[in-house]
C-alpha cells in the first residue's frame, strides 16, 4: 500500500473511532437521565472527601449496604482532617461488618497522608490520586470527574462486565493483556464534554442492567449492538478467575466470660481481620481436638467453672474457607491485663459498637445475652 492510501486508511480509522465514541457516549448520557440512579447521598456534593469515601465503601459492596455506614462515617468524620486524628480503634469500629478491613485501614492512612503532604485537600489530579493508599485508577479517576468534572477514564467492576459483554472481551481481568484491553475501549470511548454524566451511565448501567445474575439485556440502550448477546455469551463473560478448590481451616474460638466482660485478641495490622479485635483461636490441626488445647490456655486467665460447647460454623473468605468451633467458657476468676498490649478484658454491653468482624459480633452478642440470662439456653 503507498504512503499516501496508509495516511488517508489512518485518518479514516481515527474519524470512525470519534464517531463511535460520540454515538456511544450520547446514547449512554440520555439513558442516564431518564433511567439512571440520581438519589444517592454522595451523588448531591462535590466534595472530594465524601466522594472519595463513597468510592472506597463502595469497592466490592452493595449500595444498599454501604449508604448506612457512608452516613454513620460523615457524621462522626464530616471532613478528612477529622478523619486522620481520628484513633483507629475507632475508625476500624465504624467499618465493623462492612468487610474487606484492608480497605479502612488504607482509609485512615490514606487520610493521614492527605492532611500531612496536601494540607487537608485532595489534589485534583488523577495521576497523583492513584499513588495515595488504597485509590487505584479508576477510584482516582472517579474522585476527580465528580469533584471537579475532569476527563479521566473509569474501569470498575461494573465497567469491566459491561465492556466484557458489550465488545465481547474475553480473557480474565485480572490479566495484564485483558485489562490493557479494557482500558484501551474506556479511554477511546471518553467524551470530550459531560464527563460526568457520562461516569455515572456506565456504573449504573453496569450496577442495575448489566448485573452479574440476570441482566436486564431487553432494557439495554446497546442491546442491538452487544456482542455477547448477538452470541449468546452474556452469562460467559466477563471471564472468571481460573477457579481452584479453596483451602479449609479448622479453628476453635474461645470465648472466656467473667463478670460482664469479655477476653479479646487484638489482631496485627496486616492479614485477615487485620486491626481489629477478635476471640483467641486454636487451629486444629491432624492428631491434635483444639478443644483440649484451648481449654488448657484458658487456664492461663483465671479459673474456668464452666464449659460450653456452640454449634460450628462456616465463614467464607476470598481466599479459604474458616470452619468455626465456639467453646464459652464461664470464668470463676480473670488475672489483670493491665500491662498487656495483645489481650484485653472488654465489657460485653459495649461489643454492639466494637471494632469486630462480624461473624465475632454475632458471637459475642450473643455471650451478652448469655451471660443476661445464663439460663436463656445455647
């Protein structure tokens, strides 16, 4: 081919992808207007901080769950300086049984971060955003389109199963290759004006048409042009994580009651659960109860007067599976640990509002109950 026919083949190509973005962005921009999600508390502010927070709660969780604790957060945190002098006890806390704790703990460093290097305010920049803890590019993306109505590509998990569907892109996300992919279609498709409106279709798109289970395929705006519905692969895609059989963990949890209060763990930073506190625990391994074991440690905190075994139960995470084996165990007397760093003795009447993960709680409130009415049964 001559130079001249590759230059105008070029100047074609680029003028086609603009028309297509164009087509596709007012398309999206109308169906946002008329169908799309326009009540949710962090869509009425410009505020970086609670637009940052909503994006953050938001990451892998319903928005049904998330608005109670957005609202609980900004009322006890209203701005992010009041969030970094926060003690973390707290912040964990309020997080308590929204899950994926990695996420407040990167929250509460992330708000340090912001207050000591940027003076309390978030910089308007999506590059600078994604190095900050715990904001990616598109979170980074995101807080700057609705704070400021800046031109930067998104590519959530909405986003990813809605342009997987729609342009029949396989491949697992997590891959390097598929998600170039992926971001190469969201930056092409970006309008150059509306921006906002436009971020806010996709994820609604995504979050109430174009549904993991059971999409609304007949209620779509690109129904006619879907890829994966023309080849009836929609429930095909995106490509799932190469699945492996999940590891399983057998633990025992003690919970060592004595006047009201409880024994509590508190875990590391980093790992499962990570900040928060939790029951003791005894994995059981082969050729070893755990009960046995526990029962013997118990004794390191007092004297045990009675013995109480619970019905097991299983918690999921994204990694393992934890198989839970509760023992109460009623303390005729507790040693003092006022010198102690790993271990406290916590009142259970305040466990309702305690940093726990929420299988704990569940647990715990209902030692409280027990411990009420100790006849209450088991």
């Amino acid at each position: 081919m001559r130079q001249e026919q590759q230059y105008e083949l070029c100047i074609m190509t680029k003028r086609t992808e603009k028309a297509t973005a164009f087509d596709f962005a007012r398309i999206l921009i109308a169906w946002q207007k008329q169908h799309g999600r326009h009540g949710l508390p962090w869509q009425k502010t410009r505020s970086a901080y609670r637009i940052w927070l909503s994006e953050i709660m938001l990451q892998q969780t319903q928005v049904a769950t998330v608005v109670p604790y957005y609202t609980r957060f900004l009322r006890r945190f209203p701005n992010v300086c009041a969030l970094a002098e926060a003690e973390h006890e707290e912040v964990m806390a309020l997080w308590s049984g929204l899950g994926y704790y990695a996420r407040a703990r990167h929250l509460h460093r992330c708000a340090k971060v912001i207050v000591q290097k940027y003076g309390g305010r978030f910089p308007m920049d999506a590059h600078a955003l994604a190095q900050l803890p715990g904001i990616g590019r598109s979170t980074a993306s995101a807080i700057v389109v609705f704070s400021c109505n800046i031109r930067a590509p998104i590519l959530d998990g909405n986003v990813v199963r809605f342009f997987s569907r729609l342009f029949g892109i396989d491949g697992y996300a997590g891959t390097r290759v598929t998600k170039e992919r992926l971001w190469q279609q969201a930056e092409l498709l970006l309008p150059g004006r509306n921006v906002k409106a436009y971020t806010q279709g996709l994820m609604d798109v995504g979050a109430t048409l174009c549904t993991r289970v059971r999409p609304a395929c007949e209620r779509c705006p690109f129904a006619d042009r879907c890829v994966a519905l023309a080849e009836d692969s929609v429930s095909a895609l995106p490509t799932r994580k190469p699945s492996r059989a999940l590891p399983q963990k057998q633990v025992v949890m003690a919970l060592l009651v004595y006047r009201g209060s409880i024994l509590l763990k508190k875990r590391p930073d980093s790992g499962i659960w990570g900040g928060l506190f939790s029951l003791p625990e005894e994995e059981v391994r082969a050729g070893r109860e755990g009960a046995a074991e526990m029962r013997q440690w118990a004794t390191c905190f007092g004297g045990i007067a009675e013995e109480e075994r619970w019905n097991n139960f299983v918690h999921t995470f994204t990694h393992f599976r934890l198989h839970v084996t509760p023992i109460l165990f009623r303390m005729s007397s507790a040693i003092s640990l006022a010198n102690d760093a790993e271990y406290v003795w916590y009142a259970l009447d305040r466990t309702a509002t305690a940093p726990l993960p929420a299988p704990v709680k569940k647990l715990l409130l209902r030692a409280h109950a027990n411990a009420v009415s100790p006849n209450s049964g088991a």
